[in-house]
C-alpha cells in the first residue's frame, strides 16, 4: 500500500495558526511582527501560498518559536497537551512579570526615600 505525501504546506499552516492563537494574535498583529501583509497571513494559513525562507524565519521569530516546529506533523493529543502546557507557562510568566513590577516599583519607592533622607 502506497504511504500518503506529507503535505508541508497543511502542517505549517495549522502550526501558525495554532502557536498564533496560542499566544492570542490576530493575523493582523502577526503580520505587523513578521514584517509581512496580513493577506499573505491570510494566505499562509489558508493554503492559498507556500514561503520564503525568510518569510519563514520572520514568522517563527515572531511566534516566538523554532522553524522546525512549524514544520512538524503535530496528533491531536500532543496539541492538546502543548496547549495546556504553553497556557500554564504564559499564565506563570505574566504572573512572574506582575511580581516583578511590584517589587521594582517598591524598591524604587524605598530607594527614593532613602536618597531624599
């Protein structure tokens, strides 16, 4: 029996689509961070157009992923579990940053204190 071709340009497609919304971007603001037209997001991920290496590039950087994940055949359980893990992490860090502005702001404050006194 005859194995089916990987089709690359399906799999990249859902890929940014799915890492897009992961980290909650339009294709607008995609496109903004690639450095490319929203048509050619909208092009990306329908199907409709394949991309340069350097197209390439830019919208992994601006996912804030690697090239060869975009390219990779991904089962539904292990997007699901991507997912969650992806979500747990985005939510850690933001909490993370929260803290961190508080602390510097207090530090800030205490220290504005000590040089006025």
């Amino acid at each position: 029996m005859k194995k089916k071709p990987i089709d690359l340009r399906n799999i990249l497609s859902i890929n940014i689509k799915r890492h897009r919304e992961l980290l909650g971007l339009s294709q607008e603001k995609l496109s903004e961070k690639a450095g490319i037209s929203a048509n050619m997001v909208r092009d990306i991920e329908g199907c409709r157009t394949w991309v340069s290496d350097k197209t390439l590039i830019n919208i992994a950087e601006a996912l804030k992923t690697d090239i060869y994940r975009l390219l990779m055949p991904v089962s539904a359980q292990e997007d699901e579990n991507y997912r969650t893990v992806l979500l747990d992490l985005i939510k850690t860090f933001d909490k993370l940053k929260a803290d961190f502005e508080l602390n510097l702001d207090n530090a800030l404050k205490l220290w504005g204190k000590h040089k006025k006194s």
